[in-house]
C-alpha cells in the first residue's frame, strides 16, 4: 500500500475527496488530501513542498510544469468552476439575471467581499470595468473568511466565491445563500487540472490516481460537487 498526498485548490475539495475514497478502496492506496486557496498552493509548491499530486487551476499547473514541478505526461483535465455571489442567509435576494441588473445590484452594496484567488481578483477587475468604486471592494485572504464574514454581517454585502465552494460551505451551516451565478456574459470559468509532482516518491501509484480523477467516472463525481 502507497500513501500519496495531494495538495490542491479549495473549489475541488469534495469532488476530490469522493474521487479518492473510491480510488482507495479499489487499489488499497491511502489519500491524504490537503486543500488551501490556489496562491497558497501555488507558493508552497514552487518553494519546494513534496506532494504526490497537485491540483490547481489550468493557469497555475502552466507555472508548475514550467518550473519542473509536475510532469506533463501525467496530467489531467477535471473540469470547470464557475463564479458566484452570496449574501447572508434571510436576506433579499437581487435581480442579478443581467449584466445591467448585476452592475446595479453591486452599486447598492454597502460592500463587496473577495478573495485573493483567482475567482475575488476577476470581480474585483470586473466591478472596476463597470463602473463601481474600488471603495466597496474588501479583500480577505480565502473564501471560507469571505464566507464567514458576510454571514455575520449586518450592512448589504455581498461575497464572491466558486459555486463549488459556496455549495460546500452552505451545506456546513454557513449563514449564506447563493443569490446567483454571474450572468453569462461576464462569467469566468476556471480550469482545474491534476498532475503528478515531480519529487513524488510514488509517480506510478500517483498517475492512477491522476487517471481516476480525470476518467469519466472521477469527473462525473466532480460534476456532482459543482466542478463540470
């Protein structure tokens, strides 16, 4: 039996983990799976963490592969992430179901809570190719803080986090509810992928698992937690 340890980004936590309790009870391989925001990931990685597998957005396992990190033989697509935007349980629900409405709903807001990653840096940039003050933009350091806080918060906030993340956090009691997936036509999706370190001790045992989460099946689990 192999021990692998996957490091990965916080959109593809409970797709992964129901992917590796399969993988384990097929192959008898043990998971053990940590997940941060994706520029944490990203700097330990680079700064030379030993992991077996990491996961991470298309852009960041570019970075990976160019630096030696991860090996492009053993690399996968799981799927795509979307962007939405929460406000805190039993409060109203906005018109957001156009670009006009959602612009209108984000200059009523008292404020705008992002993370650092990639999903709070798009709408950050998003808000100012629209025209609304940089002012109501707060910046916190994940999105389980971003979570946390508009659910506490008595003003019009509104959080910005993945539909995958926001789902899971939801189901563990945080006061939030989902008030709608950015429109359509100012939506940004990210990639996430897999691959193979390359200070892995394990690469064979690692690249099945890579394979499992990239296979229909693996992505159909994927699918089930919001990444498609």
């Amino acid at each position: 039996m192999t021990t692998l340890k996957v490091l990965g980004a916080g959109p593809v936590k409970r797709g992964v983990t129901l992917v590796a309790a399969d993988f384990e009870k097929r192959t008898g391989h043990k998971i053990v799976v940590e997940f941060a925001g994706a520029p944490g990931v990203k700097d330990r990685i680079l700064a030379g963490e030993v992991v077996d597998i990491a996961v991470v957005p298309r852009g960041t396992m570019n970075d990976f592969e160019k630096n030696g990190k991860t090996l492009a033989s053993a690399r996968g697509l799981l799927g795509r992430s979307r962007i939405g935007m929460v406000v805190r349980k039993g409060a109203a629900l906005p018109d957001m179901s156009t670009v006009d409405a959602f612009k209108q709903s984000m200059l009523a807001a008292d404020e705008i809570v992002c993370n650092v990653a990639n999903s709070g840096n798009y709408v950050a940039e998003l808000l100012g190719k629209l025209g609304v003050g940089q002012d109501k933009v707060l910046k916190l350091g994940d999105t389980v803080k971003v979570m946390d806080h508009v659910a506490a918060s008595a003003r019009n906030a509104f959080g910005v986090g993945q539909l995958a993340e926001i789902s899971e956090l939801a189901d563990k009691g945080v006061a939030i509810v989902l008030a709608a997936a950015l429109p359509d036509a100012i939506q940004s999706e990210t990639s996430y992928e897999a691959a193979v370190a390359t200070a892995s001790g394990a690469q064979d045992a690692a690249a099945d698992f890579v394979r499992a989460l990239a296979s229909d099946a693996g992505r159909k689990l994927l699918a089930s937690t919001g990444i498609d």
